[in-house]
C-alpha cells in the first residue's frame, strides 16, 4: 500500500489521494496496520465506538476502523480515492486525463506487486462511453452521408448536386458544433458537451437537411426545365422560401427554450443540446439552404443535372424543331 501510495503522488495527477493509510486524515504506519490488523481484526466489522476491552489509543483505533473503506473484506483488494489536479470529474479535462490516470494507476499496481488494478469514477466513465460514442460516429457518419447522397441522386437525377448538397450538410454540422462549444464552454463556462450533442446533432441536421435539399432543388430542377439557371433559382426559392423559414423558426424556436430554460435539467446538460440544435437549424435555414446552396446551384447552372438530359443546353432538350408545311389537295 506504502508502495502504490507512493508511485501515484509521484504522477502529480492528483490534487489529493486517500487511502488505508490514511483514511480519515490521520496517518497509520504500514507497521502499525499491520499489528493493529493482529489486534483488532477485519476493520470492517469494528463498532463505531471503541469496546471497553481495547488496547489502543482512541485516534488509532478511529484511523484504523476508518480504513474498512479502502480494503476488502478478504484484504486483498486496496482502493484509493483521489480528487484530480485536471478538475472535477464532470469536466472535459477530467475526462480526458482517464487514459493519464489509468497508466499512472497501472504503474503503481506494477510496482506494488498487485495482479490488477481499475480506475472508476464518473470521468473514466464519461471517457469510456465518449471514446465508444466517437467511434460509432465514425463509422455511421460516412454511411449516412452515402445513403444521403444516394437518395438525392435518384431524387434529382443528378451525380452533381448530391455531393455539394451532402457537403452543406456536413458543414452546418460542423459550424453549429464549433458554435455551440464557443458559447457553452468557452463563454458560458461549463466543464464540456454531454457527449451524445455530436451525435444527436448530425443526425438530427442530416434528416432536416436532407428534407430542406429536396424541396428546395426539386423546385429549382422544375424551374430550370425552361429558363436559364439563374431565373430558375430565383423562381425556386421565391416559392420555397417562406415555407423553410417557417418551419426553421418554428423549429428553433421550441428547441430554443431548452436553450434559455434547460439549465436545471440533467445537471444542466439540456441547455447545449437545446443550443445546438437551435443554432444548427437556423444556420441551416438561413445560411446554408437560403445563400450556400442557391449560389452553388446558380454557378454550376446546367451541370447541376448532369448526366442527365437537363445538363444539356436549355436550346437543345426540346430536341429537332420541325416546321409544318402547308399543301393543297388537287383534284
């Protein structure tokens, strides 16, 4: 114990480190454990008032009944409760010195001669179920994109469009995140993100994203059938538009509540998952389907459709032109 007690002070990772040597803040000497063991027995079964028949001083017996809490009921299973130098343990710091604290650990038990050895604790498992979390994101990030980009492709008949379309997608999830990690840690103040907001709001973006491209560019493919690219963006969002600011605010609105009033729920968690959600759809609704994706479809212009037939010049889809001729019947 003396041994591992040791090795992790010397990690400098830890504000403060309890253990069965000094469990209630007095110290108790590895040789004085080991003979008030031989005494006194388990301390886990000690009474909290010193019996009559003891042989040994009051503070010793309260420092040594206290260390029941650090050691099994076999003795062979030491714990330690450390307060982290990196912050408290709802923090982002927190969370991301687990992987610090577990080498630290892992050495002390090494030089301790323990077989074993775990961390817990509220920030190893906010690490654990982060790292779980990112890596789902990884792989069901590209799926989505893909199957999104699919499904805008037989949609609008196009190779072209789906991929700047998937691409605003991922950009407004990229900039609501940043945003939202600027106004809630960095000027709000909190320790960090509950770790399910990235998820939630790509996939949340993704299918509102998706609705808002296929409304908006299955307009602009109608308009474009017969005039040039940039009447039929005009047209288009002149039609489209008030419905998807509408709906946008509509929607931002009521996560926008969670926003302003979530503080007090889920620790406060609430509060940036409503934020970001709020922040991605208007960014959504006025940045990306109302500027971004117009001037894209407007500066590609017929390539927009390509390879089908409305990436042909507007002159040449209605196909040979032929005049009728005038004849007289003869007699």
């Amino acid at each position: 114990m003396l041994v591992a007690a040791a090795s992790l002070r010397s990690s400098e990772l830890f504000g403060a480190l309890a253990g069965p040597l000094n469990a209630n803040g007095t110290p108790v000497p590895a040789a004085a454990y080991a003979r008030l063991h031989a005494e006194l027995g388990n301390p886990r079964t000690l009474p909290l008032a010193e019996p009559a028949n003891a042989r040994v001083p009051r503070a010793e017996y309260n420092a040594y009944r206290a260390t029941g809490q650090y050691v099994s009921s076999g003795g062979r299973t030491v714990r330690f409760a450390a307060a982290l130098r990196a912050g408290n343990q709802q923090s982002t710091a927190a969370m991301n010195a687990t992987p610090a604290v577990r080498a630290a650990l892992t050495t002390a038990a090494r030089r301790s001669g323990a077989v074993a050895s775990s961390v817990t604790g509220r920030a190893a498992a906010l690490y654990d179920v982060s790292s779980v979390a990112g890596g789902d994101i990884v792989r069901i990030i590209p799926v989505a994109v893909l199957a999104i980009a699919v499904l805008l492709g037989v949609v609008l008949r196009s190779l072209v469009a789906p991929l700047y379309l998937v691409a605003s997608i991922v950009l407004s999830f990229l900039a609501a995140l940043g945003l939202t990690t600027l106004l809630a840690i960095d000027l709000g103040g909190q320790d960090g993100l509950i770790f399910v907001l990235p998820f939630l709001m790509f996939v949340f973006l993704l299918a509102l994203g998706e609705d808002y491209n296929i409304l908006v560019m299955s307009r602009i493919r109608e308009e474009s059938a017969g005039r040039p690219a940039g009447q039929a963006v005009v047209a288009a969002i002149g039609q489209t538009g008030p419905a998807i600011t509408s709906a946008g605010l509509i929607l931002a609105g009521t996560f926008g509540v969670f926003a302003l009033f979530g503080g007090g729920v889920m620790g406060g968690q609430l509060q940036p998952v409503g934020l970001g959600l709020a922040l991605g759809i208007l960014l959504d609704t006025f940045g990306v389907r109302t500027l971004l994706v117009p001037a894209a479809a407007v500066l590609l212009g017929r390539w927009n459709w390509w390879p089908s037939r409305m990436s042909r010049p507007l002159a040449a889809r209605a196909g040979p032109q032929v005049e009728p001729v005038a004849s007289e019947n003869t007699r």
